[in-house]
C-alpha cells in the first residue's frame, strides 16, 4: 500500500507557538493574519497530526500580563494540550523582543540587563518545567554587535558562560533535570551574533562547568545563512553526542534568515538531513521553527505545517529507498577502500606502528586508477530523491 505520508506522535514533530502563530508582520509590513491564542495553536498542531508545542515565555504569557490574565491563558492553553494530547517538549526564553534587551541579554553592556535577563530565564525555566519540558533552548538573538568598539568578543563569552553556568546549577538546584539546547545565529537582528554557527557552540560547551547537560539546537536555516553545509553540521553535533534538539526550516543562501517550510528549498541537504537523523537513531523531538509565507492566510498556514510533517515523512522513506538500493549500495561498497591492517596501523600510536607506518610504501599511481564514480553516485541519490528509483 503506498504511503500515507499521515505524521503520527510517534513522528515527535512539534512546532513552536511563534510558528504557527506567526502573525506575517516582516520589517517592512504590518501582520496580514489575525493572532492566534496558545490554546488555538495546540489545537491546530493535534488536528494535523503533531505531537507537541513549544514557546518563548512570552509567546504563552505576555511580558506584561496580570496574575489574572496569566492564570486564564495557562488554564485553557493546559486544557487545550489535554483535550489534544499535545506536550511541550521544549520551552525557551525571549530575550530579544523587549527594548532593554537592544543591546544584547546575558552580552549586554549593562549588569542590570544581564542580571534581569537570568532573572527572565529562570522564571521561563521554571513555567516550561511545570509544563514538561525537558529541553531548554537558547537562542542569543541580541548577542552580538554593529559596533564591535562597543565590546571585547571575550567578554561576551565570558558573560555567557557565567549565565549558563549560573543556570545549570538552577535547573539542578530546582531537580527540573533540563538539558540546554544552544543555537546559533551568524546575524540577524544584530548585525553579527556571537557564537555564529553550531561549530562555535560545540567548542564553547566544553568550557562550561557542565559540559554534560549543554548540547546544540542547529538550524538549517542559520548554517546555511553562514554558508555551512547543515548536514555536515548536525553530522559533527551527533557525533559528539550534542545534538539535543533540532529547528528544521528551509532558507537559499545569501538572504536573511527566511524560515521556509521543511524541504521547500534545498531538496538535497534536506534528504540528507532526513537519512542522518533517521540512520542514527535520533529520538528527540523533530521541531519546525518554520513559518508560512507572508501571503498566506489561516488555511495557508494549515498547509504549511502539515506540508513540513508530509515532507519529512517523503524524505525518511526517500532515505529508506536509497539505503536499501543495491545499485547505490554495491557502488558504495566498490567505492570505499577498507584495509584493516592499514587502519591498525594509524590508530593507536606507537613508536612501531610509525616506524612500519614511515617504513610503508605507497603507489600513489596505482592509487589513483581506483575509481570513485561519484557522478554515477549522485545521479542514482538524485533520482531515488526525484522519485524515479
Ligand atoms: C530563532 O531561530 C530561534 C527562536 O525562535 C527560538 O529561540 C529558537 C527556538 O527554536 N529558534
Ligand atoms: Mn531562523
Ligand atoms: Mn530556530
């Protein structure tokens, strides 16, 4: 029976409030959509097959809302995960919309911004806690500078980390058992964002006090604004074990950061993408920080969500196609070159291994008249992608 491409729980697609709720207001239009409420999302997302929800403190309680006001919002936004049976895998902190965040949160220039800003995060991690969350994102949207007189890059690393740290220790102080997901941004809003890509995140976690509870949350679009291969991106998280939350989108390269609906764009990386996090067992949460296009209207929002679930589910068995295509696999096999011996010989150091290593002989001519029928390769990935294979 063909496929149904229908996204189940099982699939852990999620979507952020701010997602679906996207208003369509851009820098230079006014919103075309009327808002929608916490509870009407978490609606939306059951109907189409989703699993959970994630917000910003504020996308759930705004910033300034009365005990009243925030207790109404929380009662229906509970009822509507119930009557649904959507979670909240995620939550996150805003701490780039309101103006005292202008120059950066945990960067800031200002001690009083920086302190406000752990204060804003601990009750956002303490609202995503008593929701279920177990993965805390951090995306440091104002982090950064137009005017790098303003700031030493060091000191900038050293206040986050002091934030992060801090944090840590209040999750674990609270026994809310979070893991921090962070993600990177090259720019935009500011015009250069610290920590610009995954790769910066992965080697500024190890500096942290606990190293263990802090992971990476990439985003297709970010690496591919910095002009990173994004597969390769999430390849090196993986393998580090860091990959604790995903934002998948789609962008084209060298324009702002556009948030296209999953497999819009770039069909390859995409399909990759797919068969990485499929082939290796990657069981968080699939999460569309995505939006539809500006022109759209309630329906054309409907669309693209569940045109981000369809196409994930397009791409995984794409994926389970091309791993089980033995054209693709006998070339792979012909193509990889395994020498036991050999690799015995390069891993492991000793002083014997580089003596017989500096001892070895290499015909680098015969060497190269090993085929690698890469085009061959691509054309058969190309097709299984293109639904002919
Ligand atoms: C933007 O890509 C950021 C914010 O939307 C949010 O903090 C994070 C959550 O996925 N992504
Ligand atoms: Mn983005
Ligand atoms: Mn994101």
């Amino acid at each position: 029976m063909a496929a149904s491409y229908q996204p189940s729980k099982s699939d852990k697609f999620t979507f952020g409030l701010w997602t679906i709720g996207n208003p369509g207001r851009d820098p230079f239009g006014e919103p075309v959509r009327p808002p929608l409420k916490p509870h009407e999302i978490v609606k939306i997302v059951g109907e189409l097959g989703g699993y959970g929800v994630n917000f910003h403190d504020n996308d759930l309680i705004p910033i300034d809302a009365s005990a009243s006001e925030r207790d109404s919002i929380l009662r229906d936004f509970k009822k509507a995960l119930d009557d649904h049976g959507v979670c909240v895998p995620m939550a996150t902190t805003n701490l780039f919309s309101d103006p005292i965040f202008r120059d950066g949160a945990f960067t800031s220039n200002d001690a009083r911004v920086r302190a406000y800003a752990l204060q804003k995060t601990m009750n956002a991690m303490d609202l995503g806690a008593s929701l279920g969350a177990k993965t805390y994102v951090f995306w440091g949207g104002r982090e950064g500078t137009e005017v790098d007189a303003s700031k030493d890059p060091r000191d900038g690393i050293k206040h986050f980390r002091d934030a992060l740290n801090f944090l840590c220790e209040y999750s674990n102080d609270q026994g809310y058992g979070l893991r921090f997901a962070l993600e990177a941004k090259p720019n935009e809003p500011r015009g250069d964002i610290y920590f610009a890509t995954t790769g910066n995140y992965l080697g500024f976690i190890e500096t942290l006090d606990h190293p263990e509870m802090v992971g990476v949350n990439p985003e297709v679009a970010h690496e591919t604004m910095a002009g990173l291969n994004f597969f390769h991106a999430v390849g090196q998280a993986l393998e580090a074990g860091k990959l604790f939350h995903i934002d998948l989108n789609d962008q084209r390269p060298g324009r702002y950061d556009q948030d296209f609906r999953f497999g819009s764009e770039s069909f390859k990386i995409c399909f990759f993408l797919v068969k990485l996090l499929e082939d290796s067992g990657y069981e968080g949460p699939r999460h569309f920080d995505a939006h539809a296009y500006r022109t759209e209207d309630l329906e054309g929002v409907k669309a693209f969500a569940a045109g981000c679930m369809r196409t994930y589910l397009i791409l995984k068995e794409k994926a389970e196609r091309w791993n089980a295509d033995k054209e693709i696999q006998d070339l792979l096999a012909a193509i990889k070159r395994e020498d036991p011996e050999l690799e015995s010989l390069c891993r492991g150091y000793s002083a014997e291994k580089a003596k017989a290593l500096k001892a070895r002989a290499f015909d680098r001519k015969e060497i190269c008249r090993h085929p690698l029928q890469y085009e061959r390769l691509d054309q058969l990935t190309c097709e299984v992608i293109y639904g002919v294979r």
